[in-house]
C-alpha cells in the first residue's frame, strides 16, 4: 500500500509535521518504504 500525505504550509511548520508523518507511515506492516510528503501550492 502506498501513503500520501497532502497539506498546505506557507512557513515549513507543516513540511516538517508531514514529513515525519510520511516516515512513520512508511513504517506500518504493508506499506511501501517511507511515505510521500505532497506540498499543495497556491497562487494568488
């Protein structure tokens, strides 16, 4: 099974959450190794 986490960060406080988010993801029985962090951009 293969884990995305979506979010939004302006600052990286939410980059580094999702990130460790992905890791440990990456970590349960049935997943693919290491989860993938995919940063939503908006524009104005």
């Amino acid at each position: 099974m293969k884990i995305n986490i979506i979010f939004h960060s302006i600052y990286g406080h939410i980059y580094r959450l999702a990130e460790a988010v992905a890791e440990v993801a990456g970590q349960i029985s049935g997943t693919q190794q290491g989860g993938t962090a995919l940063r939503l951009w908006g524009g104005d």
